[in-house]
C-alpha cells in the first residue's frame, strides 16, 4: 500500500471508507422504518378485521358459528375477548354457587 504524505489525500481516503460504512447505517435506518410503517398497517388491519367481524355478528344477523363454517373463523383478538369474557362469567357463576351452599357463620358471644 502507498503510504500517504498528502494530509488531505489521506482524509480523502478515510472519508471513503466511512462513506461506505455509513451506507450499511442508510439502509438498516431505511429498513426499520419501512418496518415500522408495516407493523402499524398490520394494527390497523387487524382492527378493521374485528370490527367488520364483529359487525357481521353484531349487525348483519350471522353468528360466530356460521361464519366459522363458511370459512370466516374469528380474528385471535375477538376470541380472546370472547374466552376472557367466558372465563369471567363462569367464575362470577362458580362463586355464587359456592356462597350460596357454604353455611353463614354464627357468631357467638
């Protein structure tokens, strides 16, 4: 390799080479926020899937059941929902039950 004399020709050479490196910086930016942009386009398709799902159910008369038989099975955050709603509501029933069999206490002085 020539050795360099010239100051200037020698920062000419180093600001090529970072050049270069930054390129690789460029992209990796460029792609992050195309990744970005990708991730809130899936949000919103994803919230305009339940909300047209739950119209259907809700507005249009199907149940959840037929359209899962025509091929339209519920989108994972509605079932979600649905199971956590489900699981409430059975152990709201469970703990009534079980105050209603236990026998009050009776206090004694």
């Amino acid at each position: 390799m020539a050795k360099l004399t010239d100051p200037q020709q020698a920062e000419a050479a180093a600001q090529r080479l970072l050049n270069d490196r930054m390129d690789y910086v460029r992209r990796a930016i460029t792609a992050r926020g195309a990744l970005d942009e990708a991730r809130e386009a899936l949000k919103e398709a994803e919230k305009n899937d339940v909300a047209a799902f739950q119209a259907a159910v809700n507005n249009g008369g199907w149940t959840a059941d037929e359209l899962k038989r025509i091929g339209l099975a519920a989108p994972e955050k509605v079932q979600r929902v649905q199971r956590r709603r489900k699981t409430a509501k059975n152990n709201a029933s469970a703990e009534g039950a079980q105050e209603q069999t236990e026998e009050p206490e009776t206090a004694s002085s």
